[in-house]
C-alpha cells in the first residue's frame, strides 16, 4: 500500500509530459494564426487590386488623351501593379466570371468578360454593367472586375497542409459623370 501512495504522489516528469502535450499543440495555433493571417493579407490585397482596376476604368483619362475609357490591358497593368507592390506574382490571377452574370446597360444581354492579352494578369473586364438590381432603385451602369488568386495553407499534421484555396475578388463601380 505505500508503495502505491508513493508513485501517485510523485510528480517528477509531470511537466515533461504535459509540456510534451501542449507545445506541439501551441505551436499549431501559433502557425494557424500566421497562415490564416496571410489569407487575409492576400484576399485583403487582391480585393484592393480589383477596387484599383475597377476605379482606373471608370475614371476618365486626361482631356488631352481625349477623355477616352482605358483599355483592358491598361486596366489589367494597373491591377498587376498593385499586386506586385504587395509581393503576389500577377502571373498567377485567373480569370473570373461574376456570379450572378451582370447584363450589358443597353441590351440588357448577358456581358462578357473582355479578352486581355500580353503579359497582364488574366481579369475579367466588364464595362457598361448594370451594377444593381432593379430593386435597389433606377439601374445604374458602370465597370466590374473580376478574378481569383491562389492560395496555398502549410499546415503540418492537418487537413490544410498544402490544400490549394481560390481567393476570389469581384469589384463594381460606377460610372463618373
């Protein structure tokens, strides 16, 4: 019988083993935080990047350029600019297709996205958009922009260890008058 009170109150080691529990666990939290922050960071970036794009084409250009709509290239270059400030490749965004589809302003036919080509970032440009519903109040017509970005967890010992995610981002703005 004292051989037994002995060994259960002897608590060598008990800190070993419990710190040999919660460490591993400690560090997976530390290391989610960390990666779902970069999520945010990145979604938060290409989110800024569309808004960009979305605003340089509906902004007219200066009166000696004769006030004319950006192309989609240079609505595309502006995109990759800023994702390149914030360190993502722009050769990685994937086109995008808005959902529910937006319908042209003055045929009121389902829009398409227009074709970008050259080295830009592969966005879906839409121009002259119906932007809001019916419900909403008279229609209002302006740009949307449209793409994904991948994005890829290292969790270890988890479901999301290397599972690609898409990051979506999809901007409407108005026209300027």
């Amino acid at each position: 019988m004292r051989f037994w009170k002995r060994i259960t109150r002897d608590t060598r080691g008990a800190e070993i083993v419990e710190a040999a529990i919660v460490l591993p666990m400690v560090f997976m939290l530390l290391l989610g935080i960390y990666w779902f922050g970069r999520a945010y960071n990145t979604y938060a970036t290409i989110t800024h990047a569309a808004r960009e794009g979305a605003r340089a084409a509906t902004a007219p250009t200066a009166a000696l350029l004769g006030n004319t709509p950006l192309t989609p290239d240079q609505v595309a270059a502006r995109v990759s600019e800023v994702l390149q400030a914030s360190k993502l490749r722009p050769s990685q965004v994937i086109s995008l297709s808005p959902n529910p589809p937006l319908r042209d302003c003055t045929t009121l036919a389902p829009a398409t996205c227009a074709a970008i080509g050259g080295g830009n970032p592969q966005i879906c440009l839409q121009s002259n958009v119906q932007i809001n519903g019916t419900s909403t109040g008279p229609p209002a017509c302006g740009v949307s922009v449209s793409f994904q970005y991948p994005y890829q967890f290292y969790l270890p010992f988890t479901s999301l260890d290397r599972q690609l995610i898409m990051l979506k981002a999809d901007v409407q703005a108005a026209g300027e008058n």
